[in-house]
C-alpha cells in the first residue's frame, strides 16, 4: 500500500485525537491479569492495536470491538505459550507478568517492532528474576516460570525503560509483598497504565525520584476505563500545521502531556493556543522558523518519537540545528531520505548534546545536524519505521511535486487513517494497492 503525496498546500481545520498507541496495547494485556470483562473507551483503530488483538486471542480472550470501545475478556487462561505468535510489535514480553500470575507459567516469541537499535529486553528479564520468575533465553523465545508464584521485590532499573516499568508493574500487582521499582519510566501512558490497575483493585503508589511502589492483592476485578489520547499524533499534527504554514485544531491534546515540545515549538517559532478542548497550532503570518538544539530523553523530556517530525520543521529553520538521540542507538535512518528530497542533515557517531549521553563512545550514529533552510522536492520513498514514515509524510507534503510512500501499513501501526484526517484538513494525498 502506499501514500501519493502532492505537496504544497497548508493544512487547515480540526482533527480529534486518537487513543493512545503506546497506552491501548499495554491496557489490553493488563486485562489478562481479571478473570472479569474491561472495557477500554477511545480505543484507536491502529494496526498495532489489531496485532495485539491476536496476542491476546490466542491466551484465550474474547474480544468485541464496536467504534472506540472495545471489550477484552478472558475467563481463563486457555493457551499461555504465546510463542509461535510472529514477531511484529513489542508487546508480547509484557505478557510475561500476567500469565505468570494466573497460571503460573509462560512462553513468548523474542520481539519485533520497529528497527531503530537493538531494542534488548535485558532490563524485564532482571526484574522478572528478582521477583522469582525463572526465565530461560532460547533464540526464537523466552520460556518464565514461577511456580509458587511470583513475590515482591526491590528493583533498581539500570534505565527507565518503559516497557520494563510496564513488565515489572504488570507482574507486581498479583504478586505476594511489596515491590519497589526504583529508577522507573513515568510517561503519560505509564501513569494511564496505573490509573487503570488502580480501578482494577490495585494498590500503586508513585514516589519521589522516580519510584513506584506496589502492594501485591490477590485479585483484580473488572474496570472500564478511558485511553488517553496519543500525545505523539498530538506532536506530528502540530509540526504539519506549523511546517505547511496553516493552522490545526487538535481536539483533546493535552498541554499537561506535552510542556517540552510546547516550549521547543515556541521556540523553533510554531505557536500554540491551548483552549478548553485542546490546542490549536499555527504558524503565525509564516514566519521565519528558527534552529534550536534537541537532545531526546524519558519523560518529562523532550520525546524521542518527536524527534523526526521536528526534524523537518528544522530543515525549513535559518541556520543549523542539532538533535542529540540519547533513547535510541539508531534512530536517524530517515535523514538519508529526507537528504535524498534536499534536506541536509549529517548524522554523526558524537554526542551532539551539552554532555555525552550513554552512547558516548561508541559507534552508533546518534546526533543530527540540520542546516536550512532548505526547499524540499518530491522522492519515491518507503517507510523505515511508524515515526520515520510520519517524517516522510510531512516532508511530501511540503515538497514540490508528488510523493509516493511505500509500506504505509507502518504509518498504519500508530495512525489512525492518517491519510483520511489528513485530506479533511486540506491534504492531496491519496491511497493506493
Ligand atoms: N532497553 C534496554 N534493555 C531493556 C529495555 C530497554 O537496554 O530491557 C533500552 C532500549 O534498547 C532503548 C531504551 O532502553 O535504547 C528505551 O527503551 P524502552 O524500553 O523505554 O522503550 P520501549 O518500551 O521498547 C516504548 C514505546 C516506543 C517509545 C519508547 C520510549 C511502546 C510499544 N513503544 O518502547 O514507541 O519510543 O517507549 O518512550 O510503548 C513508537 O511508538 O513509535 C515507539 C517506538
């Protein structure tokens, strides 16, 4: 499938915020861990979220999916080697937990998702272990049991990873005694994440500096609870109101979600309203954009899946910019296609931030340098990963002739028919086999 671009039109209107991608998968797995039905609201309709679906069919939940709500039950535990599941998104290890808590063992597949560094899932197997999983490594699975269940422990993650909180608090919540995670991930989704458990009967607390601390119960019940919208579509329509030079309402963005970008937009020299029912972005009289410096990191920072739509804001900017990538090892594989449309960006192994960053040293290309502004032309391009496809996207849509991108079903993974929204606001693009 791919996207036919004609650049060169502002785009103007309103869009209404999908659920969040990266909350949406999480909550569905968590629903494993109550033998009672949970009902998710402004659930989006995303291809990660239908490989997700499958996931959990396969452990034996029923699933029903009218509009933006979906029903996940599972009654019981009917299958818990997930392994033969394919390798298409990241999510299979955090079943790990609740498997492990209701029947006491599990299988799933090492993972897939995008391919943006070596994505090592080192951080969950430790955690795991130390509340007394006993995981074996096999090349194409991982194999956990703990057959007297699993027990609360102190666990200081090496890095906040996100998906190892995930793991760690998934598999806390049944467990016996008090977990501490230190150290952990706090994002918007994670924060969602507990919201919900909370509903479910768990007990949560969040601490100074970054702790979590985790009353095992016994069981969990039902709940029915409201995904918050994605903040990272929140990002990618406020860089095309502000890259076509128009103007975006994007219903139920959250300024408590996206404080870093706001002030980076600001200063790039995008703006932003914030009203009661979300933010409006524009570009004011299509002023000059200015360079500034990025370096990524874990929340409350500035996003790592906002680097690449901010990236081509940065080849319109006078002068040069730098974005030093500090969540992932190789997340600049777009910069060669955006150069291919006449960007000029030099991807460097050199920390490009204030400090070296946990990269430092070796040999992973980890900093861009953009200098602009720069007048975009039409490429044939495919897409790498889900926020390098949104990259090429922005960029088509500001360039000078017609854009094909190939492979969108990766844009299709995080984006709500994208390409439907975007053609209301004014967009030329069409979708073709
Ligand atoms: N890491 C390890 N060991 C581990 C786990 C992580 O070394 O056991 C490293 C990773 O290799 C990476 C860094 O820690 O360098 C961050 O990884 P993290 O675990 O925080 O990320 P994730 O859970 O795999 C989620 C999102 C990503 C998002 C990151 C950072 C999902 C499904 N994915 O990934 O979203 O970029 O957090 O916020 O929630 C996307 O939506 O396009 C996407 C890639």
């Amino acid at each position: 499938m791919k996207l036919v671009i004609e650049g060169g039109e502002k785009l103007e209107g309103a869009v209404t915020l999908a659920g969040a991608k990266n909350a949406a998968t999480k909550m569905m797995v968590a629903s494993i861990l109550t033998g009672d039905p949970c009902i998710l609201e402004n659930f989006p309709d995303i291809g990660d979220a239908k490989i997700t679906q499958e996931l959990c069919r396969s452990i034996g939940s029923d699933i029903d999916q009218r509009g933006n709500v979906l029903r996940i039950h599972t009654p019981e535990i009917k299958n818990s080697k997930v392994a033969s599941f394919s390798r298409r998104n990241r999510i299979p290890i955090l079943a790990l937990g609740p498997l492990l808590a209701r029947v006491g063992e599990a299988e799933v597949p090492v993972l897939g998702g995008d391919k943006i560094g070596p994505r090592p899932v080192d951080i969950h197997v430790d955690a795991l272990t130390a509340m007394g999983a006993k995981i074996e490594i096999l090349p194409d699975r991982y194999v956990a049991s703990a057959k007297g269940g699993l027990k609360g422990a102190k666990i200081k993650l090496r890095y906040p990873s996100v998906g190892a909180t995930e793991n760690t608090l998934l598999a806390a919540v049944l467990a016996k005694g008090r977990t501490v995670i230190e150290n952990a991930a706090t994002e918007p989704e994670i924060i969602d994440l507990i919201k919900m458990l909370q509903k479910m009967g768990a007990i949560i607390e969040l601490g100074a500096d970054r702790a979590i601390y985790i009353e095992g119960v016994k069981k969990l019940h039902g709940v029915t609870h409201s995904i918050l919208p994605d903040r990272n579509e929140a990002v990618s329509f406020a860089c095309l109101a502000v890259a076509t030079g128009g103007r975006i309402f994007v219903r139920d963005a959250r300024q408590d979600d996206l404080i870093t970008f706001l002030n980076t937009l600001r200063r790039i020299g995008g703006e932003y309203e914030v009203v009661r029912e979300g933010i409006v972005f524009y570009r004011p009289d299509k002023g000059a954009l200015n360079p500034v410096d990025i370096e990524t990191d874990t929340h409350p920072g500035f996003m790592t899946d906002w680097q690449q739509p901010t990236a081509v804001l940065l080849t319109q900017a006078n002068g040069l910019s730098r974005i030093h990538e500090t969540v992932y090892e190789d997340r600049f594989a777009y910069a060669q296609d955006l150069n291919l449309m006449g960007a000029d960006i030099k991807v460097e192994t050199k920390c490009a931030g204030s400090a070296p960053c946990r990269f430092s040293g070796k040999d992973f290309h980890h900093s861009a340098l953009i200098t602009g502004p720069k007048r975009l032309r039409a490429a044939t391009l495919t897409v790498r990963d889900l926020r390098s496809g949104m990259a090429h996207l922005i960029a088509g849509l500001i360039a000078e002739g017609k854009t094909v991108i190939e492979g969108v079903e990766e844009l299709d993974r995080g984006y709500e028919k994208i390409d439907e929204r975007l053609k209301k606001m004014g967009a030329k693009i069409v979708r073709k086999k």
